[in-house]
C-alpha cells in the first residue's frame, strides 16, 4: 500500500516536471523513460532549453541504476512511466475539449 502511494505522489510531481518543461507529446509506444528523454535530447529540431531539460531528468534517472539502487530505480521509472501516459492523454484531452493540434510525434523525434 504504501509503494502504490508513494508512486501515486511522485508520477504526479514528474506530470508537472513534463508539464513545465514543455515537453513534446510521447509517442503511442515508448521502450523506458530514459527512451522518452533520450530521444528529446537527441532531436536537434527542439528548443535548446527542452532539450537540456530532458538531459537533466534523464541523468536523474540513470543515477540510480549507476549506483546499483535498484529498488529505487525501479520506483522511479514505475512512476515516470505513469507520468507520461498521464502526460500522453492530456494532449488527447485538450485536442478533443479545445480544438487544439497538440504536436505530433514527428517532432519527438
């Protein structure tokens, strides 16, 4: 119960942190949420500022796993996870109540 809490907690913090970054819509199929920020970093068609974003939160991922803490790896990228498809269905949610275009996944790379 408390893992499901405290996961709950965080993929509501890492929604904002996608939120305020202005980060592009996710892809319907992504490998990991380093997959998700790695390809951001990489696409040279972005904002300089989304990109060194997205290369922040993807360092803050791999910490973990680069220090052998695997637990909390594992509850990080379960609640990263759950941040992005929130994330993901909120363009769906804004394009069908606003009219609005959302961008594509071309520009994710």
């Amino acid at each position: 119960m408390y893992f499901l809490q405290v996961k709950k907690r965080l993929s509501l913090e890492f929604e904002k942190v996608l939120r305020k970054g202005n980060f592009p819509e996710p892809p319907d199929y992504i490998e990991s949420p380093d997959d998700y920020f790695a390809r951001i970093v990489d696409n040279k068609n972005l904002d300089d500022d989304v990109r060194t974003g997205a290369a922040v939160w993807f360092g803050y991922l791999m910490y973990p796993r680069e220090n052998l803490k695997f637990q909390e790896r594992v509850k990080y990228a379960l609640a990263w996870e759950s941040a992005i498809q929130a994330y993901k269905e909120s363009f769906s949610t804004r394009e069908s109540s606003q009219g609005y275009q959302g961008q594509s996944n071309e520009k994710y790379g």
